[in-house]
C-alpha cells in the first residue's frame, strides 16, 4: 500500500484557524468579538478561546464560522485538522515509529471485489436510512 503524501510545513505548524479569524476576518469586517459572536450564536468566551487558538474548532463551530464568513465549515475544519495532525505527529514520533505497515499481500480482498455476494459480504444495507 502507498502512502498518499501531503505537503505539510516541517519547521512550523500550520496555523490555528482562530489565528485567522483574528488577524483577517474580524479586522475585515469591523466587528467587535462581542458582536461577531453573538452572529455566530456563540459565546464571547468561547470566541475569544477560539483566537486565542487555545480552543480548537468543532464541527459545530466550523459551520457557524463557515455561516457567518460565507465560506461554508470545510475550510475551517481542514485547517483544524492540519494543525491537530502537526501536533500529533510531533507528539507521537517515537510511538509511530514502531509500528510496522502492512504490505500489500498482506491485505485481504474485500469481499464485494470479487463479485460474491454471499455471506462474506457484510456491508450493512443503508437504504432503510434514507427512506
């Protein structure tokens, strides 16, 4: 199996979204944090954490600030997710190291590759969630 590779800054992290709302969006639209965050249904604190990156963005987060920018919640949780990912590698080198991937023939075959639909197919049936 191979590795996709993503460019990720080696020297320094990526940065904190709330770095971003508080050097460009915030100055850009003129608001206090107060009011910016009584737009985005949170609360000042909550907001001032978020700036001060002490706070990491969640999924309901992301779609109030992704709401409130007009840029939808995507771009706030990539760079959630990048700066996280920087962290944990960092903070989990030596742990990763020593874990050994697994080869390809190691791999098994899914069962739905080969055609047979019997009972080693166990993909759960969705379509009663959709109805």
């Amino acid at each position: 199996m191979t590795e996709i590779l993503v460019r990720r800054p080696l020297k320094r992290p990526p940065v904190h979204p709330g770095e971003i709302l508080r050097e460009d969006l915030l100055p850009a639209t003129g608001l206090s944090v107060s009011e910016a965050a009584q737009r985005m249904g949170i609360s000042r604190q909550q907001l001032h954490r978020v700036l001060a990156g002490t706070q990491p963005i969640t999924t309901e987060t992301a779609l109030r600030i992704g709401k409130f920018a007009g840029n939808g919640p995507g771009l706030w949780l990539n760079m959630q997710s990048a700066h996280n990912l920087w962290h944990a590698e960092r903070r989990m080198k030596e742990e990763l190291a020593r874990i050994e991937t697994i080869t390809p023939a190691e791999m098994p075959i899914p069962a739905n590759v080969t055609g047979d639909s019997g009972d080693r197919d166990r993909s759960p049936d969705l379509s009663a969630n959709w109805s």
